[in-house]
C-alpha cells in the first residue's frame, strides 16, 4: 500500500531554500527525502513608467472619463491580485475595472481601466 503525503511550500523570502524530511516506516526504516525550492520576487508593474501619474483633465459633473493603463507580470511565477482602496479613491470618484481578483501568467499583461466620474466639483488631487 501506499500513502501520499502533500507537501506545500509557501516561501517567505527571495532565497533558495532546501530541507530533508525524514520518514519513519514501521518504526524502524528511516527515509529521507530532499525538498528544495526558490522563492522568487513578485514584480507586478506597470508596462510603461510613463503610466504613474494619471490626469483625467477637466470635467463637468456626470461627464465620466476613463484612462487606461497596463499591468505586467515579471515574476517567474503566476501572480494573483486585486486593486483595493481604503476609500481615498472612492471619495475622490475614482473607480476601476477589473474589480476582482485577476490571475497573471509570467509576462502576461491586464489592462486597467480607471474612471473618474465625479456627480459634484472635486478640488484637484494627486
């Protein structure tokens, strides 16, 4: 008989790690297997630097304007992410698509789009 045994390897820095497990079988066979693995570091970022400041312009109340701006994945893993606020933007009428979790390949880009749709005058911000 056999029995499989998961074994996840959750990195917490950008290193090469590796660990013997040993394995006791009947109580008296010991086996060693040798787990190795390399964290690696996220590096989700805009396509072009050009893209760090956005200027949605002059604009009337319910006269929406949409900017948009590209994201990349240079990490050699998949990357998994979701734009969150802590209601700066929202006060500011500013809203995004996707808003939910997007899954990145390496190398695989996602456009974001930005919308500024204020419904009463918002002093300029950066």
């Amino acid at each position: 008989a056999s029995l499989r045994i998961p074994i996840v390897f959750s990195p917490r820095e950008v290193c090469e790690y590796m660990q013997r497990i040993e394995f006791i079988v009947n109580d008296y066979t010991r086996m060693h297997v040798d787990v190795r693995g390399r964290g690696c570091p996220l590096k989700l970022e805009l396509t072009d630097s050009d893209m760090q400041n956005i200027d949605f312009g002059i604009t009337r109340g319910n006269e929406p304007v949409s900017r948009q701006v590209r994201l990349v994945n240079r990490s050699p893993r998949p990357v998994t992410f979701q734009l969150s606020d802590e209601k700066e933007l929202a006060e500011h009428a500013v809203s995004w698509t996707p808003a939910h979790p997007c899954t990145l390949r390496p190398r695989q880009t996602v456009e974001i789009e930005l919308r500024f749709n204020p419904t009463y005058r918002i002093a300029p911000f950066r």
